[in-house]
C-alpha cells in the first residue's frame, strides 16, 4: 500500500474509537411508570408479556356472512340468515344450515368459521346464497391471531414508537415501565456565534448547531439542557463545563477541540477530568473528542456543521443510545447500493459522504451532493445517507458502495 493510501498517523480508527467507546458506556439507572400517552421514543425498562389474546375471539375480516363450513361443505349454498352481528355485540350459537349477517371486527357467533364476503353472495327475501370456491376459515381472524397469552409483546430496552405503543394499548396496557431519559448538556463554543434573530456583525455566523443537535437528540427521546455559547476563554470554558456536568448524564460540546490559541474546550476536559480519545480518522471530524468531566461522559464534537452531524451519528449516537438503555438499533442501518458518482482521490481517514438514496426497479443508487465541504449544512438537509469509503478507497460509477441510511 502506497504511502497515498495510508491511514494518516496518530488517527485512531473509527471502528476501533467506537468499540472502545461503547465498551465504556454504562446505562443509567432507574425506571419510573409513564402513561402511554407520554411513552414515545421512550425505552421500555423491563419486558412485557400479554395477559390477553388479541383478538380475544374469532372475528370476521369482511363484511359478509358467517356460517358453518360443514354445511357448506354438503353442498348446501342458500342459507336462511338466522341473526345479524355487529361489530362489539355477541351473536347467538349459529344454527346447523342457517348463515348470520356479520360485520367486519364482529366477533364469529359460536359454531360459525368461515366467512364469505358480501361481494360474493346474493342477499334476498331473509336468505342469502353464495358461489363455488370458499375455503375452510376464509375471511376469519382467529384467536390471538395478533397476540396470545403469555407471549412477548415489547423486549425491554425497546425505544417505543407509534407501533409499540398501538400493541402495548391492543393488550390492555395504560402505562408501562420506562427508562429515565438521558440528560445531555449541549454547548456551543466561539466568539463568533450568534443567535438566529439577531443582527450579524462582521465575522459572525448563526449558531446552527445548537438547532440541530437538540433536534436530533429530541428525536432520540433524550431531554436536551442547553448551556448556549461558551465564550472563547479558558475560565468561562471551566466553569460551564462544570455547571453542565453537575446538571446532566452527560456534556456535548460543539467547537474549542482543535489546536488553535482559541479552542479551549480540551484544556478544560483535561483540567476537568481526562481526556480518553482525541484525534479520529474520520472525515469530516477528525478533532473529535471522548473523556469525562467531573466524573461524566464527555463528547467533544467539531465545530463545522456536516463534521458535527457525521461524528454525532456514527460515533456519539450509539454511545447514548446504549446509556439510555436501548439495546437494539444501536447503529445505523447499512445497505449496498450502486455508484452514481465517482470518486479518483483516495482519502487516508474514513470518509463519510453525504448523498441521496434514490430507488427505482433495478436497484438503488447513491448520488452525491456536489459539495462535500464540511462547513457545507446543506449537504445535510438535502441528503438521506452517508456513503461510507474506506481509508484507500476510489470509487468508479456503478461501483457497489456501503451507504448507512439516515
């Protein structure tokens, strides 16, 4: 291997960065019960078991008419209808050679199995009559079809969503046991941010990281403590970080990780704390840095936007994710995908390129954003993947690449 493909020196790996952050992530403790009205993007704390079949009883999928298949089965195609059942009513016992009017989600009067929709079968003077062709069960949602008694409904350390809770209430739960949310402390340093809203003076930027790292950490269902704008100075650096670390699980940082005379947020870590990592082969977002300050997790992110967004994804995310308890989905889904880009120059850090997963009836293909400048949030906001090239790797179109889905 060329000295051109080399990983650049004194970069650690991100796939060993990450494991070595995993390794060292502990789940929070506690749990308390929440209605499910407040559970979503919650994680479950402990698993749950059906007490209840779902559906409790044999039910009719169409609008149509029950009857007994034997009779049916005899020969037997005009039937007297015998009774009418609608959904949340109990029919009597059906009568040998008789049919009963039924409605969808109406639970099968008892002897009734089959059901034969009413598109199928002629309706007149108080009997109906069907056709050739119906099937044992046809048209029958059976007992605990969905869910039955004593099975697993929700593994603990599932984050909630709208499914989850759907069946969660389908079993007759109105609440469940949930992890505590996370608690991260988010700040944001450099003289030069300003706030959306207000007047930029020369050399001034809008602070666009706070925005969208609160948004993605609400997402996750963690509780967001913003501390604002760290000033450029080592003393108010100190005492922020440590204000942030008394109030939260764990300290996130955008900017100050570098090694320029205004990036202070290292200093502080190592005044603070220690500092574990430092220094990623990732691109964008190689000052990344992991330690603890006054005895929490620490995350120092870049300051660019697109290196903020990409080292938040692939490497804090599934470390917060695993202290607040999930214990599936850790990573981001990956796929395959074809080219529709090249890329002639190879990289010496593990590049993570923005793109757009399109698909069509061949097969999926990744496109690019143009500019895959790290200050460029655009990239972001257009883009629903990263491409992810190895330390080495070029890309020829119609190449198959690893995409990571977002």
């Amino acid at each position: 291997m060329s000295a051109m493909h080399k990983q650049a020196a004194g970069l650690t790996p991100v796939e060993e960065a990450l494991a070595r952050i995993l390794a060292d992530a502990r789940q929070i403790s506690g749990a308390e019960f929440r209605p499910l009205s407040e559970c979503r993007n919650r994680v479950l704390a402990s698993a749950v078991h059906s007490a209840i079949d779902v559906p409790p009883a044999d039910n009719s999928s169409m609008d149509g008419y029950a009857l007994r298949f034997e009779d049916y089965a005899t020969g037997q195609r005009r039937f007297v209808l015998s009774q009418r059942v609608a959904a949340g009513a109990v029919g009597l016992p059906l009568e040998p050679g008789t049919a009963a009017r039924i409605f969808t989600g109406a639970e099968l009067p008892a002897g009734a199995d089959a059901v034969v929709m009413q598109e199928e079968a002629r309706a007149q003077d108080g009997a109906v009559e069907f056709g050739e062709g119906l099937r044992p069960g046809a048209n029958v949602r059976p007992r605990g079809q969905d869910i039955s008694v004593g099975s697993l409904a929700v593994e603990a350390g599932t984050r909630l969503s709208a499914g989850h809770l759907g069946l969660l209430a389908s079993i007759g739960l109105p609440g469940v046991p949930v992890l505590p949310r996370l608690r991260v402390a988010i700040l944001s340093t450099g003289n030069e941010l300003v706030e959306p809203g207000q007047p930029l003076a020369p050399g001034q930027i809008y602070n666009s990281n706070r925005y969208m790292l609160s948004a993605m950490l609400e997402d996750l269902g963690m509780a967001v403590i913003d501390k604002g704008i760290v000033p450029d100075e080592p003393e108010g650096t100190r005492r922020l970080l440590a204000e942030a670390a008394e109030s939260a699980d764990v300290v996130l940082t955008t900017g100050g990780v570098s090694v320029g005379e205004e990036d202070h947020v290292k200093g502080a870590v190592e005044a603070l704390g220690e500092l574990q990592l430092w220094k990623l082969a990732i691109k964008p977002g190689k000052p990344l840095a992991y330690g603890r300050v006054a005895g929490k997790p620490f995350f120092g992110l870049p300051g660019n936007p697109s290196s903020v967004f990409v080292t938040f994804t692939v490497i804090a995310r599934p470390y917060l994710q695993r202290m607040q308890g999930l214990t599936q989905d850790l990573r981001l889904q990956e796929v395959q995908a074809e080219a529709g880009f090249d890329w002639p120059k190879a990289g010496k850090r593990q590049e993570y390129l923005r793109g757009r997963l399109e698909t069509h009836g061949d097969g999926a293909v990744v496109r690019l954003y143009p500019n895959q400048s790290s200050g460029v949030l655009a990239s972001v906001a257009w883009g629903n993947c990263l491409v992810v090239l190895p330390v080495g790797k070029t890309v020829n179109a119609g190449e198959v690449v690893r995409v990571l889905l977002l």
